[in-house]
C-alpha cells in the first residue's frame, strides 16, 4: 500500500478497497506464529481461546454445525481479532451468548416435535385447568404442563416463553387452549401454502397457435437439437417450425402413385438425431429414411410384416441404436443396430424402389450387425411403444386389460450359450446361425412385468430419477407405479374429465404434464400428487380433436396438434446468477426488527411476508402471496413487538400474527381505498392507534383494542385541520412522543401535527438549493423524515427531511417552526430515501436510491457546513434502500431493497450477511460474517467500478511518441468533465471520496 493513501474501514465503499486482513481460510502459519510469540505462556489471550474451546467441546454436542463454526473450532486462538487485557469478561458474555444462539439453531422447535399423543396429554391438561375455573393458563403453567405432556424436560424456558409469547400476540399474559389450537393450525397451514407457492407455475395463456388450414391430422411433433419443431401430417407434408411456431419449410414426401393406387400415408415418424435422419412409418408396411437437412430419400426397410402404428428409435451405446414398432397384432418389433454408420450408409447403395434405396426386412434381418426380435406383448392395437436406455427395457401400451407390459430386449432366461450367439450377433456381425421367423416369440413371465389397468392404456412415460411409471387412458385417471412392481399403483391422480392422450415427466421439474381429448392440459406435482396448474380449451384457446403432442424441456414449452398448431409456454421465473444471493424473488418493500422474538420481517410487492431469525439469517417463516392480497408498501410493528402492520396497494392495513402468519384484524375506510404509502404504531397517553398516510392525501387513525374482535375495522373520524391538509400524496409519517406527528408529500410539503387536539402546528415547504433554482422537472418529494433531538443547531427538538438532490434539511419544529439548514448527504445527489438513527440521536444514517448509506455524526454538525464530512459510508445495495434500521443493542445496521435483498452489517459498513444465504452466521462472532467479502453484485455494478480521467482516455501509439499532446487531451477531457451537472454517475471516481 502507497505511503499515505487513505483507506477506509468500509467493506463495501464506492471503491471497494478494504484493510489488509488476510482470510481465516487462508491465513498463513506466520501469523500463528506471531501470535504465539506475542503472547507468553497464561496470556490472557491464550486462556479466554482455550476456554471457548472447552466451552464449544461440551456445550456444543449437535450434528450439523455451521461452516464458520467449524473454522473457529480449527483455529482456536488464533482468531483474526484480538483479545486484550481487561477484556475478557465482555468476551465470554459473548461467547456464551453465541452457544445459546448455536442450541437454537441446531435443536427443532417445540411444535415440530408434537405428536398426536402428546396433543391429547396436553388438551386433557388445559381440561384440568378449566375444571379448576381457569380457563386461560399463565406462562409459568404453560411451561410446566410443556415440559411434562409433551416429555421434553430439557427443553429451555427460553423455548417455552418464546412459544408462549407468539400465542400471546396481545400480550394479556394468558392463552385458552383454543388460541393454542389455533396457533398451531394457523402456522403448519402457511406452511403447507408456502411449500405449494414455491412450487407455482403456470403456463402463458392464451397458447400461440398457428391455422394449419388442412383437415389432414399431424401425426406426431419432435424437436430437433437446435430447438427447430418437426412435424408430419398422414399425407406426409414434412413442416419445420421455429419454437414461436413460424413456419420455415415444407415439403411432401410421397410421391404419387398411379392412378388406380390409393395414396400412401403415414402413421408415425420420430428422429434419429446422431444420424441427422427423419424416419417415417407407413401404412404400406414400410419403414423410410430421410436425411434431415434436405429431406432427400436415404433408404427404406419394405415388406414388414404388418403396418406398423408407433415407430420410435433410442440411442443403446456408441455407433448402435434401436428402432422397435408396436402393430396391428399387439405385437412388438425390435431392430437391433451396431455400426449404424456403416450400416444404413450400406444400404443406400442398394436398388432403388420408388426412387429409394430398399431392403426388404427379411434380408435386413440377416444382415451383419443387425439383430431382429418381434415379441407377442398385447393382443389389441399397440397405442405406444418406447425404449428406455436407463432400464434397458421396451415399453407397450394397448387398450385391453393386460394394458402396459414392461418387459427385457433380448431374451434374458435362455441358456448361456444361446445368450452369447445373440450377443455375437448383434454387437460383432457374425452371421446369424438361425433363420428369422416372422412368428412372433412370448416373453417368460420373468422376463417382463404387466400392468394391468381395465379400460387400457393410451399414453405412458418412465422416470429413472423418481422410480416412476405413469399411465393414463380412457377412465381419465393418470396412475402413478412403482416400474419395479405391477400390484397396485402408488397413487391416483384425478383431475381430468375426458380421456388422456398424452403424458410427459419433467423429471428435472419434478413435474407430470398431461393432456386429455377435451384439449385440457394439467400440470401435476410429483411429490405431492396435487394439481399445479389447468389450462381449459377456453383459456388456452385449443381446440378440435388431438392427433400429437409433444412437451420440450429444453424450451419448457408443451406443442399440441389439434385444429390448429399450438404452444403453451411456462411462465419462467426470473434466474439469478449462481453467486447472488436474494432473500425474495420480488422487489422488498420494507423490512423490520422484532427485538420480542429476535427477529426480522421483511415484505415484497408481491405480499409475501418471510421471517428470519436475526442470530443467523436463516429463514423462519413465511406467508402470504396469495391472489387476494395486494402488493405490500408499508410495514411496522406494535409497541410490543409480536404484531405485524401490514399497508398495501389496495388501501387496507392488515394486523398480523406473523409468527404462524394469522390475519387477526383488516384496518380499511368506506369506499375507494387508494395506496398506502406509510403506517406507524403510536401510544398518545394510555391509547394506542395505527395511522396511516397515502395518496388518499389524509391521516387515517384506527384504534387497537385488542379486545375488540371485529375482523374489518374502519377509522376514527378525521382531524378538522386535515380537511385542509397535504394538497398530494402523503408519503411519509414520523411521531416524536409524546404528541407531536409530521407527515410528508409528494409536493414537498411538511406538516407538524398535534396528535392531542388534532391541530396543525406548522407547515414546511422544501426549498430549492440555490444552484438549482431553475432546474426543471426537479423532484421534491419527501420520502422520508426523522425527529431529532438536543441538536446542536436546534434549541429544541428538529425535523430532518429529504430535500432535492441528495439534500437532507433540518427544521425547527417549536415556536411556529422554521428552516434551520441544509447539507449534501448524498455524494452523488441522488435522493435520499430512507432516514434512521441511533438510540441517543448521536448518529444519522441515510439511504440514497442507489444503494449508498452514509453516516453522520450530528453532534459534530454546524449549519454552516453545506457538505459535511460522513463518518463512514458505503455501498448497501445495488438498487433503491426501501428499508432501514439501527439495532443499537447488537451495533447493527438492516438494510432491504428493492434488489430483491434483506441484509445486515456493522455499523461501520462491514458486511454480515444477506438474510437466506447459505452459511449462517453469528452476530457476535465476527469471523461467521462475510467480511471483508462485498456482495457480488455490489462488488460487479458499474457504479461501484473505479474511475479515473485517465481510464476514460484512449491511447495510441502516438502518444508515447507526442506526451504533450497527449496532457493536453487530458486537461480538455478533465474540464469537460468538471463542467457537466454530474446528477447520475456512471461510475465513482477517486475525488468523490477527497473531502470538500
């Protein structure tokens, strides 16, 4: 590091440099070394690491530990931070504290481990009590009756009153077994809701279709590698399509017959992908090959046996496929091919027929490297027949009783001798020594397993990865077997009113997709056995009779031939990059602290609410995101801290439980209900109120009485003064006890409100900073204000409000009120948008829109100070700061934006974590945070990029041959620069971070 450079102690600042500390991953033995040369035998140092570890070696009997702890156990003493004379008791404190929160992480939750038994035990003891004349039970009860009927006697109090107190969402100090009941139901439902949520998808509706303008059916649908759609109707028009279902060529295959011969169709066709062929079965006993790229004749097989109805072709090893049909007989054929190269390249020497290279398949049959197998599986119609590489079976459908069959190759029981000339046969073209016979052979017993299904089976599909097979049929039931055994099936899924013609397993999705006649396509869970998703024929837009469909994981879109050509499409939800890591997949809103339970609530813009346990950012809980709630703007909690206020878009306020996710009460006015933009929780004498702001451009007030048990509450009569009150939308309120209250509005206007009598006390208008005084479209709103007090430049108590251009103004809000000062918070003057401080009102932290927080110290600050200098800053988030807050008792800052993040770090700016990534952390062990990591999207945006004038020259060859020149373009470059009104950056330069 260069003598003097300054660097700062931020690990996210603007550009990202940091102190010199090496990893706790990678620290080299040098430092071990030091230390221990350091510190003499019983160092205090010493002692308080070999404590911890006794403490960790008993204390700490769990199975899964956290990464970090792991690392702190491996290094002991030589931890990164040091530990001094004076300090050990805060230490210890500490690590104690940091075991307790260890127990809480590794041990389950006492509702997790209630069985049924321990139900009845415990509902039978609330019976006693009620015998008794007490029909509610205090904490110390409940903790005694936990302990005995649930046998958990080591369970801690600390368990016990946490449970305790989320039933005690009213804090009376007393519940009923009924708001035990309720409690419980209320939090495994939300549970069971947010497991389905997670699992949402559905598909983009209407379907894009496309007018074939033919009655012609297709016959079938495959895609090629390149993501091209193939179809071939029964007159054999071959149409290539793009994946938008643009038609890209077309061309018949057939040519025509004479006269008096009826034309030839097609009954099936699939891909031979590796060999860049289409091939195509015909209802001339003929199976053909096209070369895929010209649609030129390549070779045909001719003279089966019967006309084969399915056709498909697998891939069994290198250089060796499998081509098998199903027939008119119920019978299965099977091709077996190695040096398939070599092999159809021999055929297309042959005599042509028809203008095609043909082999009649009773001297393909016989031919090097062929092996030929027609097993007698059903006695109807074959409907499907496909092969399985990962079970090395063939699968069959028909629609008699004994309906699938799943059954070997080859024959698997013969003698080991007649095992080894078929081998030889088919893998090293030898001649076979027998002659082949279109008589079809019967599989031994143990050579297949029969799935019996009484209307028959239509469509099927296997899954190696779930070990399932699913059929479906005429009864429009889908079963789902175990492929291993044929008793019964496992599980019934019904939905579907029509029979079902088409089934798909999406074994990465853990998906099943089926379509029945009715065009009605359905979506199905897996694991749940549940319905996701329905497209009816009047949403999706398809109709007619089904002859083919085909489902792509590759582009997650289901294609569907019916009158016309149609895709259904999955809503795909938006991919993060693998090294970023989100707390939500929405926008967040806002976020708080519940210093009752120790933890955080955090919501989003598309109403869900997650909870997360402060200690270590894993997730507790969650709920919400259902159809009937509104985007979440505004959140807040009771004095308390165990009730969630909730404000949304569609104007209601909703009262929460959030711990098990129970709406408890609807805050809303008569009538239309415009956005709400902020809520608060205040207590005027011994009442207390929810208020309410927002583009209704009125304070809304609602009592909370918690005895008051009317679900919909409606306001209280509003304030006369607030009849002529904010001219816009209201965007903010602040309370400073006890009796003032300030809101603000998208106009820049400031009201100081008595909350007593209702009266207006003053009124601020945001000023305009002089050097924008004729600065057009300049945005004056006021997103956010604070109360202060016994600040310096103010007698009394002040009022800090976001100005323009990165601005915070100060107001007097005593003796009618003024303006006192303003200064530049932000560096890059964009707007602030979230104000928070400390406890003692010594430090003001501020949010810009562009993810920055900076620190002042308001003690430090005169009013003539236009810029003052910020005790630190940094780089929070990447998008707007949409919440902000100060955990004074943890030295802790948390920070949510709309960048889908919720994250805490010191108060000097060193990262701790993002709430929902993977390693936990620990509050006051500061080798479990991030630091001095940045987030990776922090640390790759543009704005956090270092910028330079000379990075933003471009230099040639020239200029080392003319340096003055060179300067000069510099200089020109640089006043250039300092001339613009620098309102967005582009990037952070070294002099954003000199002192003005």
């Amino acid at each position: 590091m260069r003598p003097g450079q300054k660097v700062r102690s931020s690990s996210a600042s603007g550009r990202l440099e940091t102190q010199n500390m090496t990893s706790i991953l990678s620290e080299p033995e040098g430092t071990g070394a030091r230390t221990r040369k350091t510190s003499g035998p019983g160092c205090l140092g010493e002692k308080v690491a070999e404590g911890f570890s006794a403490l960790r070696q008993v204390d700490l009997d769990i199975e899964e530990q956290p990464g970090w702890l792991m690392r702190e156990l491996l290094k002991q003493n030589r931890r990164r931070h040091s530990v001094t004379l004076g300090d050990k008791a805060p230490v210890m404190r500490r690590q104690h504290h940091s075991i307790n929160s260890i127990h809480r992480l590794c041990s389950l939750k006492i509702d997790e481990r209630i069985s049924l038994d321990n139900l009845q035990k415990l509902k039978l003891a609330f019976e006693d009590f009620e015998t008794g004349g007490l029909r509610c039970i205090d904490a110390k009860n409940f903790g005694r009756l936990v302990k005995k009927c649930l046998g958990l006697p080591d369970t801690s109090n600390e368990q016990i009153q946490g449970l305790f107190k989320k039933i005690d969402y009213s804090g009376q100090g007393r519940i009923s077994w009924g708001q035990f009941c309720t409690y419980m139901l209320q939090e495994y439902k939300e549970k069971e809701e947010s497991a389905k949520r997670s699992k949402q998808v559905a598909f983009t509706l209407p379907a894009t279709t496309k007018a074939l303008g033919h009655g012609i059916p297709i016959v079938n649908i495959h895609s090629d590698h390149d993501g091209t759609i193939i179809t071939v109707r029964e007159d054999s028009a071959v149409c290539f399509w793009s994946p938008e279902l643009q038609p890209l060529k077309t061309k018949h295959l057939f040519t025509e017959g004479p006269a008096n011969r009826k034309s030839k169709w097609a009954s099936d066709f699939t891909l031979m992908t590796e060999y860049n062929k289409l091939m195509i079965a015909t209802g001339d006993r003929e199976i053909q090959l096209y070369d895929l790229s010209t649609l030129e004749p390549y070779c045909q097989i001719n003279a089966l046996d019967t006309v084969p109805l399915t056709l498909y072709y697998g891939c069994t090893g290198p250089d060796k496929c499998c081509i098998l049909y199903g027939d008119t007989e119920g019978c299965v054929t099977i091709i077996l091919i190695s040096s398939v190269g070599d092999t159809l390249r021999l055929w297309n020497k042959l005599p042509k027929v028809e203008n095609i290279p043909n082999i009649v398949i009773d001297n393909a049959a016989v031919s090097p490297n062929v092996t030929f197998v027609r097993w007698k599986v059903h006695h109807g119609w074959v409907t499907q027949a496909k092969y399985f590489p990962s079970f090395q079976a063939v699968v069959s459908s028909s629609n008699e009783e004994s309906s699938l069959v799943l059954g070997c190759v080859l024959p698997l029981t013969d003698a080991e001798q007649q095992l080894s000339e078929i081998r030889e046969a088919c893998y090293e073209g030898k001649t076979k020594k027998v002659q082949m016979s279109w008589t079809p052979q019967i599989r031994a017993s143990c050579d297949q397993t029969v799935f019996t299904v009484h209307k028959g089976v239509k469509t099927f599909d296997l899954c190696q990865k779930h070990s399932l097979l699913v059929t479906g049929g005429m009864d429009r039931l889908i079963r789902m077997w175990d492929p291993h055994f044929s008793g019964k099936p496992t599980g019934i899924l019904k939905g579907h009113s029509a029979p079902i013609v088409h089934l798909c397993i999406s074994s990465e999705d853990s998906q099943i997709f089926s379509v029945s006649t009715d065009s009605t396509v359905k979506i199905w869970d897996i694991q749940d056995q549940s319905c996701l998703f329905t497209a009816d024929p009047k949403a999706s837009g398809i109709h007619g009779d089904i002859s083919a469909c085909s489902y792509s994981s590759a582009m997650k879109s289901l294609f569907i031939a019916a009158d016309c050509m149609a895709v259904l499409s999955l809503k795909i939800r938006p991919q993060f990059c693998s090294r970023l890591t989100v707390s939500h997949n929405k926008p967040v809103m806002c976020c708080g602290y519940s210093q009752e339970f120790r933890q955080v609530v955090s919501c989003t813009e598309g109403s869900v609410v997650k909870v997360w346990d402060f200690d270590t950012g894993r997730q507790v809980f969650e709920f919400g995101g259902t159809r009937d709630l509104s985007a979440i703007t505004c959140m807040t909690f009771d004095l308390r801290g165990r009730r969630l206020i909730t404000g949304g878009r569609d104007g209601c306020l909703k009262i929460w439980n959030f711990n098990n996710g129970q709406c408890l009460k609807t805050l809303k006015k008569d009538g239309e209900c415009n956005e709400v933009c902020d809520c608060i929780f205040l207590k005027v004498n011994r009442n207390s109120y929810v208020m309410s702001v927002g583009r209704d451009r009125k304070i809304d007030i609602y009592s909370d009485i918690p005895e008051d048990l009317r679900h919909v509450q409606r306001p209280q009569p509003s304030w006369e003064d607030d009849l002529n009150g904010h001219n816009e939308d209201v965007l903010c309120a602040a309370q400073c006890p006890p009796s003032l209250l300030a809101t603000s509005s998208y106009d820049g206007e400031i009201i100081v409100w008595n909350v007593v009598s209702g009266r207006i006390q003053c009124r601020f208008v945001t000023p305009h900073a002089a050097e924008y005084q004729s600065a057009e479209g300049l945005d004056l709103s006021v997103p956010s204000i604070i109360f202060l007090k016994n600040l310096k430049v103010s007698s009394a108590t002040a009022l800090l409000s976001s100005g323009a251009v990165g601005c915070i103004n100060i107001w007097q809000v005593l003796r009618g009120g003024k303006f006192v000062s303003s200064f530049k918070a932000s560096r890059f003057q964009q707007k602030i948008t979230k104000l928070a401080k400390t406890d003692k009102d010594t430090l003001l932290y501020a949010a810009d829109q562009i993810g920055y927080i900076y620190v002042y110290n308001m003690n430090k600050y005169s009013p003539e100070q236009k810029s003052p200098r910020a005790e630190t800053f940094w780089r929070a988030h990447t998008g707007r700061v949409s919440g902000l807050q100060i955990v004074d008792n943890d030295q802790v800052v948390l920070t949510s934006s709309t960048d889908h993040t919720v994250r805490l770090w010191s108060t000097r700016g060193e990262f701790i974590g993002t709430f929902g990534q993977s390693e936990s952390w620990s509050i006051h062990i500061s080798s479990s945070w991030m630091h001095p990591a940045v987030p990776y999207e922090v640390l790759i945006h543009p704005l956090s990029m270092p910028d330079h004038d000379i990075l933003n020259v471009k230099t040639h060859l020239t200029d080392a041959t003319n340096p003055d020149k060179a300067e000069a373009d510099r200089g020109e470059l640089q006043s250039a620069r300092h001339s613009k009104l620098r309102t967005r950056p582009t990037s952070i330069s070294d002099t954003d971070f000199e002192e003005d």
